[in-house]
C-alpha cells in the first residue's frame, strides 16, 4: 500500500460550511423542544456553613416542577461524590482527597459553587425561583492566598496543603549546586486565567425505559459515561452519552461537572427532558480555571556555562476542591518536561498543592508543560543575563547533543529524536534576529522601548495511547468512519476523513467521521493532550490493513485469481493476470450484492509504544511605550519541529490559536479575587481577553524531525503553541524594560504594571 500522505497536503475543511452558514449543531440547538429549564443557586460567599434554605416557597414558585439538593440526590440512591486525581506524597502516602459533593452539603466552599438545582418551564421562571430560596449563611473566615496556612477548608489537608510532591534527588541536586561556579535564582508568578470558550457549558438530560441519555459539550463521552454509572449505579448499557458539534474545549471541558450529574438526577425525577445552558458570568464562576501557582527556580553552572544542576520549587492553586485532573497538573505533568530540551545531570522538583476558597483549578491548553516551560525558559533567559552571555549561545550549549538520542531525560521521559540546535538556528534566520539592532534604533528614536523574547520549548504528548477505529459502508456508497476522539474546532472531520480517503482511495466526500456517541462507538481515548491526530491515525492504518486482507480472498474469488495475488495500491484493488480494478467503494458494493455483510464493517485498535514530544523555538518582539506601559506584540516568529504534517494548513491554525491564547495571559488576562474570595473578574468588562487587533501576522514555519514512536512521524501540536508563547513574551518585555533598570517582570503584563515598574525603577535610580 501505497502511504501517500507523505505528501502533505492541504485541503479545505470540509466542516467549515456547515459551521459557518448557520448549520452547526451545537447543544442548544439538540435540546429537545419540550425539555424544561434548570438554574442553579450558587454560593455567593466564598466561605459558610450553611444554616437554612428556603426551598418550600421556592417548590410553590410559578412553574417550578423541582428544587433538588445534594440532600435529595443522596435520599435517591445517588453517590454524588465528585471524581478527583490524587497524587503521591513524597513519602509515599496519597494526597488529600477531600469529598467533592455534586451540590454543596451543609458548607459551601467557593463562590459560585452549585447549591441548589431548580427546575421550571422556563428559565425566567426558574431564575425567580432561586431568590426566594434565600439562603441563610453562617460565614468562615476564608482562604484566598494560595499558600499554606490560613484558615482551614478541609480537615484532611492540614495547613489547606492537598499534596507535597518530589522527583529527583535533593541531596544529588545540592551536591551539583555546591560544586558549581556559577548559581541564579528567579521566582516567578503564573497567573490565573478563565478559559472562556465561545461556547459555555451545557447538558441537557431525558431517561428511556430507565436508561439515561445525557448530551453535554465535552471532549470525550467515555469518561463522563464511566462517571455516571458510578454515580447512579447503572450497568454500561443504561448509559448513553453524546456530544454534539463544541464550541471550544481546551482542556477545561474534558471532564464532568456537578451540573451534569443533578441535570440527569431531575430528569430522571420528573421523567422529562432537562435542559440547562451557562451564561457567560455563570462561566466564569463555575468553570475550571488554569495556571495559577508560583515558583521558585534555581540553576547551577560550571565555568564555561554548561548546566549542572536545576531545582524547582512550585506551589500551586487548587481551589476549593480537587477537580478531576487538578493534583497531577503541577505535579506529574509538570515535571515530564520540566528539564525541557537541555542535558541538566541533576534535577530536583517539589511541588505542593494549595485548597483555597476558589473554583477548582484544572487542564487548561497545555496543562502543566506550559507553566513547565515557561519557568525553564524564564529562567534560563534570566541565567544568560545574569551570566552575560547570548540567550541563544546558552541554549545551544546545553541543548540535549543530537548523537544523544534516544535521551533518558532526569525525570524518566524517553526522547526519541531531536535536533534543537537546527530549528534554532532555522528560527534565529527565519525571525531575521540579526536584523534586530537596527529596529530597536528605530523603535528608541521614536521614544520606545523594543525587546526581543526566545523560548524553546518541548512538550509531551499525553492521553490514552489506546485508539480504535471503524469503518463502515453505507447502502447509498458512502463510508463512516467511527473516531474515538472528540473535535471541539481543531478540523478533526477534515483531517480524519482525508487521511482515510488517501489509504483507501474513497472520495473525500464519500466519507462521514462519527464522532461523540458512546452507543455507536464502544470506546475511546477522547480529546486532550495534543492526541487526537496522531492516535487516530494510527488506529485508521490499523483498520485500512485489516479491512484489505479481509477483502483479499473475497476479491480473489470473484477474480478467479490466488488470494495473495490481490493487492491495493492507488485507491484500487488489483489482481496478478487480470486486467479488472476495483475501487474500495465498489468492492463494498460487490461484497454487498454477494450478500457479505461482514465485509461492510472494520474495526482494529492500536497502542502507541511512546510518547512523541513536539519542539520548537517562538521568537517575540514587543514595543513598549515607556509613558504609558503600553505592549505591543511587534513580531511574532515559531519554528515547530512536529514532525510529520498531515495537514499543514490545520496544524498552522493549532499553532495560531495556541500563540493567541499564550498572548492572553502573558498580557491581557488575570483572575482577580477580593480578600473575602469574592470574584473581581466575572464579565468581559474587567477580564482582558485578548483581540484580532492585538496580534501581528504569526509567523509559522515546519521544521520535521520524524518522530519515531509512531507509523506517521507525527508529533501533535494542538498545545504547543501555548507551552511556546508564555516565555517568549515576557521574556521580550524583560529584554525592552532592562533599558528603563527593570529587574523583574511577570504575568500579565498589562500597561499598569508595566507603568508601574518603570516608575519604580527611575525612582530607584
């Protein structure tokens, strides 16, 4: 078989018309007609006890037909604790794991945290309801800080300190340090973020013959299916789960919420179809956030500037509760690449979880390599300054040698290939760094400051490595395709049905991927991580080879031909002494007319051997208006090593997105609570998203290095983007404040607090 796609090509979405015209299918638009509205009560104080609820006035309210609680879910049989990952201690015991209710019991622990559900036939009249519940509140001091200590949330996390978690050797680590002839040191701020898809989230709910159908918008039905059987102690096929078109997942929505569960809860109670959608502000306060830890990072150097040691000490945010990924975050992920691309002999990180009297901190684009990378590049831009040498020149020093690989890395990750030195110096022409100099004279001249940012980083490809395929034909000559994996906008129809219409030869529009429905798909890995491509494409070699050996002796028959004489090659079957081709779409319908209904359906799955870990240099210029600390992002360059590119235009779309997003937090957007853990930033009026008119062309340039731990030499790139971008832009903003003696910048670098370090630093002088 011929594997064509090496070609590369690109082609047009094919779900673009669809989407664009009107015609998505978004969960709004699947809800049934006759399905009544829920709205949640939220805790609006960060901390209390719970001392009464009115619900009874609320039950009599105009077309109410239920007011649920954590209380009544419990009465039903219900076990309404919420899903959340441990972690272990360093000495070997499990993290806190506090129960998380589907609706707050007796305590409330963060604002906007679900109290009650109610129920009506309209939202209008369901939102009034909820003001009559007035609830009375018995307040706690609250815990706002992200540190250890204050006042305490959970009793199984003494000093509100969910896990302390270590890998490497400290003592090894301090050896080096103390050997070494040159040591810094820099600590540095993550800020928090809301991820604000375009579409909030949502469910809708309705119960069969006692068997459950929840839509939701979601990155995967087979975890929020696996969580409800639990929850409602229900055999697999009395759960189906679906999702329809998304409008935006990034991490934050690839796992359940309480809302889901106490949707299904009052439908299955009222035996009617339940339908509730967030609003904007609802979002912001209900929705997993990303970031937010602080760190503290040290390196250690030999004479000629060759790393020796490198330390990390992070602490981090988790909110009220842990949410389903939120302990393995800044630990676990963070650590898989927090040494990045250099050779560091000795390493050591300890990382701490913090509860706080905030929304739950989880997956946010990139999760934990972002904040991984962004502390490694920060710090090693700070080292270069420190040390006084070229930020590219130190990068190339320490870069992992190409004749290294396969390289163990300190924390256990197995880098199959990379030549970091090239695409640097690929990015260092392409971003014409040479050319530099003469426009920041330009930019002093006209009473600006310029700088100039470099990150590289590396990321690593997460998720099931497991993933199955099917394809089907169809009686009007059409094929499907049966994905495990969940599109939220990344062009998953496109790529998919082009990579299977290049093995097969079956038209593009002769095929339809399927995606989203845990009836018509037994199981799959779901989206996150950057997996979706490279896993699905594998399971789909798997199929197309299993689907033409099953042919083959079919087609040998009715050729009369030996079986081993039939081969395919350029979208067609032929065979050895005949002179007859058929397409695939014709020997389904040959297999058809013969009465093989087993020729008609294909499955196969496959188990990637390794992760694959996707490179690359973001080069960043910023201008900065000293007078108002106003930054401009000037000039934006990235050179990827993805490996191989199914879909060049669509993996530079993943590349623009992901740099818009690091642009936001890097500039424009922060989470900002009161001392009482009131949220400061819950409208679009105080929280900065980041706009068309804030970035430049985004320069975008592929620099293969084929992965090895996969068929295509694929390397994913749905993150890497971000893990790139947070470092590179504020490193350019250190680069162009050094002039005016700024020693430290973090995140966001609004113009207030660009203004204000200028300010401090000529008042210093």
């Amino acid at each position: 078989m011929n594997a064509s796609f090496g070609k590369s090509q690109t082609v047009s979405r094919v779900e673009d018309t669809r989407l664009l015209t009107g015609h998505g299918r978004y969960l709004d638009d699947t809800a049934p007609k006759q399905a009544l509205r829920a709205h949640f009560l939220r805790a609006e104080v960060a901390h209390a006890e719970i001392a009464s609820l009115d619900l009874a006035t609320a039950r009599a309210a105009a077309g109410v037909h239920l007011v649920l609680t954590a209380e009544d879910m419990e009465a039903a049989g219900m076990d309404i604790a919420m899903k959340g990952t441990t972690v272990t201690n360093a000495d070997g015991s499990r993290a806190a794991a506090p129960m998380r209710p589907m609706l707050a019991k007796g305590r409330v622990r963060y604002v906007g945290e679900p109290v009650v559900l109610i129920v009506a036939d309209t939202l209008e009249q369901a939102r009034d309801a909820a003001e009559l519940i007035a609830p009375d509140y018995k307040a706690l001091p609250a815990h706002v800080d992200p540190q250890p200590g204050g006042p305490q949330i959970h009793p199984e996390a003494p000093e509100n300190v969910a896990y302390d978690f270590q890998v490497g050797d400290p003592d090894e680590v301090e050896s080096a340090f103390a050997d070494a002839a040159h040591r810094v040191e820099i600590t540095l701020e993550d800020n928090r973020i809301i991820v604000n898809s375009m579409e909030p989230r949502g469910s809708w709910a309705e119960w069969q013959g006692g068997r459950l159908h929840l839509c939701l918008g979601s990155q995967g039905v087979w975890g929020p299916k696996t969580q409800l059987m639990k929850a409602f102690g229900l055999p697999e096929d009395k759960v189906h789960v679906t999702t329809p078109d998304v409008g935006g997942g990034f991490g934050m929505k690839g796992f359940m919420y309480p809302e889901y569960f106490a949707v299904a809860e009052a439908a299955r109670r009222l035996e009617r179809p339940v339908h509730w959608m967030s609003g904007r502000t609802e979002a912001m306060l209900s929705d997993n956030g990303g970031r937010d830890l602080v760190t503290k990072a040290e390196m250690a150097f030999d004479a000629d500037h060759r790393l020796l040691g490198y330390r990390v000490d992070v602490v981090s945010n988790l909110g009220a509760y842990n949410s389903n990924f939120g302990q393995a975050i800044q630990s676990q992920l963070f650590s898989k690449v927090m040494t990045g691309t250099y050779h560091i002999p000795q390493t050591h990180l300890r990382a701490r979880g913090v509860y706080t009297n905030t929304v739950q901190m989880d997956a946010y684009r990139g999760a934990g390599r972002p904040e991984a990378i962004y502390t490694l590049e920060r710090t090693m831009d700070h080292a270069a300054r420190e040390l006084g040498v070229d930020p590219w020149t130190l990068r190339r020093k320490n870069f992992i040698a190409p004749d290294a690989f396969p390289y163990r890395t300190q924390v256990g990750e197995l880098y199959d290939v990379g030549a970091f030195a090239e695409v640097l110096d690929h990015a260092h022409e392409e971003a014409d760094a040479d050319g530099f100099a003469a426009r920041r004279a330009d930019s002093e001249a006209r009473g600006k400051l310029r700088g100039l940012g470099l990150s590289y980083y590396i990321e690593a490809i997460l998720g099931d490595p497991t993933e199955g395929a099917t394809v089907a034909f169809n009686d009007d000559g059409t094929a499907s395709l049966f994905v495990g994996t969940q599109s939220n906008g990344q062009g998953h129809e496109t790529v998919y049905a082009q990579f299977l219409s290049d093995r097969t030869g079956i038209p593009l529009e002769s095929i339809h991927v399927v995606q989203g429905d845990s009836d018509l798909i037994a199981k799959g890995g779901g989206t996150g991580g950057s997996r979706s491509v490279t896993v699905q494409s594998a399971a789909t070699i798997a199929t197309v080879e299993r689907m033409i050996s099953a042919f083959a002796p079919f087609l040998a028959g009715e050729l009369d031909v030996a079986p081993d004489a039939v081969s395919f090659d350029e979208g067609a079957f032929r065979a050895e002494g005949s002179n007859r081709t058929l397409t695939m779409l014709e020997a389904a319908e040959l297999a058809r007319q013969r009465g093989r209904d087993d020729l008609l359906r294909h499955h196969a799955e496959t188990t990637l051997d390794g992760r694959s870990y996707p490179n690359g240099a973001h080069v960043a210029e910023v201008e900065i208006d000293p007078e108002t600390g106003k930054l401009r992002l000037d000039r934006y360059t990235v050179v990827d090593d993805l490996g191989n590119l199914l879909h060049p235009q669509l993996a530079e779309g993943q590349i623009h997105g992901g740099v818009a997003q690091g642009f936001g937090q890097a500039v424009t957007e922060h989470v900002a609570h009161d001392e009482s853990g009131q949220l400061l930033t819950a409208t679009f009026m105080d929280y900065a998203m980041p706009r068309a008119d804030d970035l430049p062309p985004i320069r975008f340039v592929s620099h293969p290095v084929p992965s090895t731990a996969n068929p295509l030499g694929m390397k994913g790139c749905g993150e890497a983007g971000t893990v790139g971008a947070l470092a590179a832009i504020a490193n350019a903003a250190r680069d162009a404040l050094a002039a005016e003696g700024v020693a430290r910048v973090d995140m966001p670098l609004t113009p207030d607090r660009v203004w204000s370090w200028i300010q401090s630093a000529r008042a210093g002088r």
